[in-house]
C-alpha cells in the first residue's frame, strides 16, 4: 500500500524567519569581531517593532538597531504599506550579559575540555532519495520559495509579490519507500493589492504559480525529480484567498519557531532545540550541525540508504552521554545499529570544542543559514564584510554549511570495509 508524507517551507519574509534571520545576523557581528563570543539572541517582530533579547559575553559592542535594520530592507521590507518596514520600525534591545552560572560550566582552562552549552538531545538525518541526501518533500519545498523570492526580486515576470510566503509538498511513495509522484502542491504568497475583483486577482495568481513558478522550479532539477511531476498535482494557491496583509504586520514573529522547516521536514526526529541566535557552544545548534555531517557521510558511503543519528549532553559536561544510530532497516553492511553506533563514536569527536573546530564553527557563517533550511544547502565559499560602531570593517572569506561535506567518505568506507 502506497503512502503519503507531507513537508512544508516558509519564505525569509515570514515573521517567524525575519526573526532567525535577525537573531542570527546578531551571531554573525559578534563572531566577526570576537570569535569567542558567547550569544543567544532571541528576536520578536510585529507591527512596526522589533524586540531584542538574550545573553551575551564579547569584547565588541554593536549597534544592534542597525543589524536588523538592515536585516529587514535586506530581505524586502521596506515600504509603508507593508505596516513594518526597516527604515521606520522601532527596535528595542533587551540585550545583557551572559550569566556567570552558565559561562562556568562551558569556558576552561584548555578548549579541548569546552563543557555543552546546555543539556538536550540532538538529531542529524540523511536519505538518499535526493542529490544533496535531503527528504524530497521538504527539499522541493524549499525550492518553491526560494524560486519565488527570485522572482519576486527581479520584478519582471511577476510583479506583484510580498515577501511573506508558504510552501507544501505532499508526495506518495511506494511500498518501497522510493517517491513515486507529487500529489499536491501548495504555495501561499502575499502580494499587492490588485485593482481587479478578488476572484480575478486569485486567478492570476494561480496562473502565475503554476505556468511560471513551477516551471522554474521544475528545469532547475535533476531528470528522475522532474519525473515526479505531472498533470494530476492538486495545486493549492492562496487557498483562503487574499494574502496581502503579510509579514509581521499580519502575524507576530519569533526566533526559533520553525524548527521543522530548518530541519527535515518531518523525517527523522528532533531534539527540540532551536538553532538561530545562538553561538557555536550552544549544542543545540553545533551538535545538530554534527550528526547531519555524520549521517549524510554515512549515506554517501552506502552504509544504509536512511540514517538517523542522535546525540544527547549534559550542560557543562565534555563528552556527550551518547550515540544512536537508527538504519530504519535499510543497512548495508552487517552490523546492528549499535555496532554501527560504536565506530560512529571513534570516527567523530563529538567534545563540543571539536565540533567547533571540525565544522568551523566559529566564523560568521549563520546569517545564511536563517532561512530555507538548515541541512542539504551548498557548501561554499563567500566574502563578508561587517562594519562596527567604532568604524573598524573587517572583510572576511566565510566558508559556509560545512556540515554538507562528503570529507569523510573515504574514512567511513575504510571503518565498514566498503
């Protein structure tokens, strides 16, 4: 019996992303000019305000109200009419220090002996039934909004488009777990206000989404992806009509309110703990960071088609209390999960400081990271420059998503005699 499975994605100008996107453009000023910075920032957007708050321990001080103005034009924010705009929103800082409780037990003597942020559990996932080893739900999801943000910045094809949008993709799968079609498609999108009736308005949309979004989207994938698609997708657009009462004017925004969509999607598991507006010590984020490089590795090898990976701390503690691995059936090589779990542990340092040190962590590289996903992004090279209150620049080559290299590839295959 064939079955359904179901992920969403949501634009940069959701309110919810504006946020990430701003808490972790916080992260990313810190880390420019004291890489030991300590940070978790969380941010709240809605009508005409932006909200700061957290902890912080650094040497530098920045102007946080510039940031995330910046931020919010950066993303497109910056009209009147949308009611939150980044040259006219009022941004409130609630920022202070970095509690010496906390900071007690992650700061030592020696970097190596770094204790966790804080207690938890964390996941990494990877699947093979995508390039970048990503669920294609999810995947394809990402792909529709970031296509439509394209398009809404070049104002050509499309004219009208806000940047507050949804996305969906419901996809069925065989009883062999291979995806097998795309059953619907839903795509929310704000927009101006049209001088036509609403119906006519939700008609063009519509017509727009499918006969100029979808298409892109659909020539920018691989030939056994664009295969998935086909006449009998229910496509769902602007289902409750109009949509141009959007961002944080229309509904209030958080950091860390989307961990799903950072994720996976739904596959896999989460530990609960939200990734924006926090520092690298914070395993929340770095640790997350660390089991997805250790899944998609251990896929890319071909030690199983699906992995899972958890690891779990204790706050202040060094080493993680443990490791487990989940194949849902689908190893190959003849090992049971803990077997599997036990050469995982000594192939991957997982002390939070060798973690940091593995991925890079401590580079500005988190702003990028804020919005259409977390996991199965391009790992590359980019030039940053970052400006202080002083008036010091400082331009710097971020290598970015370092936790999508396929760099021990080699030394899984070797550990399983592939």
């Amino acid at each position: 019996m064939s079955y359904l499975f179901t992920s969403e994605s949501v634009s940069e100008g959701h309110p919810d992303k504006v946020a990430d996107q701003i808490s972790d453009a916080l992260v990313d000023n810190f880390l420019a000019f004291d890489e030991n910075s300590k940070v978790a920032c969380e941010t709240l957007v809605t009508t005409g305000q932006v909200i700061l708050a957290g902890e912080v321990k650094s040497n530098t001080y920045l102007d946080v109200q510039k940031i995330a103005r910046d931020v919010i034009n950066n993303i497109g924010y910056t009209k009147g009419e949308y009611m939150f705009d980044g040259n006219s929103c009022g941004v409130l800082s609630a920022i202070h220090e970095q509690s010496q409780d906390i900071n007690q037990g992650v700061d030592r003597a020696t970097k190596e002996e770094q204790g966790a942020g804080d207690q938890g559990m964390m996941f990494g996932y990877a699947t093979n039934e995508t390039e970048n080893l990503m669920p294609l739900a999810l995947d394809l999801s990402h792909r529709i909004l970031h296509e439509l943000a394209e398009l809404r910045r070049e104002n050509s094809d499309i004219t009208y488009l806000r940047p507050d949008s949804k996305s969906q993709v419901t996809i069925e799968y065989t009883d062999d777990n291979v995806p097998f079609r795309i059953k619907d498609i839903v795509v929310s999108t704000q927009h101006d206000q049209f001088n036509e009736d609403d119906e006519a308005m939700l008609a063009k949309i519509k017509s727009d989404v499918i006969h100029i979004l979808i298409p892109r989207v659909i020539a920018k994938l691989p030939v056994s992806i664009q295969a998935l698609f086909n006449d009998n997708i229910v496509y769902h657009v602007n289902p409750t009509g109009k949509f141009v009462i959007g961002g944080p004017h229309g509904d209030t925004g958080l950091t860390g309110r989307k961990i799903i969509v950072d994720t996976y999607g739904g596959k896999g598991a989460h530990g609960g703990g939200a990734f924006s507006g926090k520092d690298p010590s914070k395993v929340d984020r770095s640790a997350a960071y660390a089991t997805r490089h250790i899944a998609k590795n251990l896929v890319a090898a071909g030690v199983a088609d699906e992995i899972l990976i958890q690891v779990s701390y204790a706050i202040g503690v060094v080493k993680p209390m443990g490791i487990y691995v989940n194949t849902y059936g689908t190893s190959n090589v003849d090992k049971a999960d803990g077997e599997i779990a036990e050469i995982v542990e000594k192939l991957f340092d997982m002390r939070p400081a060798a973690i940091e040190e593995r991925l890079k962590l401590r580079q500005p590289m988190y702003l990028e990271t804020a919005a259409y996903g977390h996991m199965g992004r391009d790992n590359r090279t980019v030039t940053k420059t970052f400006s202080n209150v002083d008036g010091t620049e400082k331009t710097i080559d971020v290598e970015l998503f370092t936790w999508e290299k396929l760099d021990y590839v080699e030394k899984v295959k070797d550990a399983f005699n592939l």
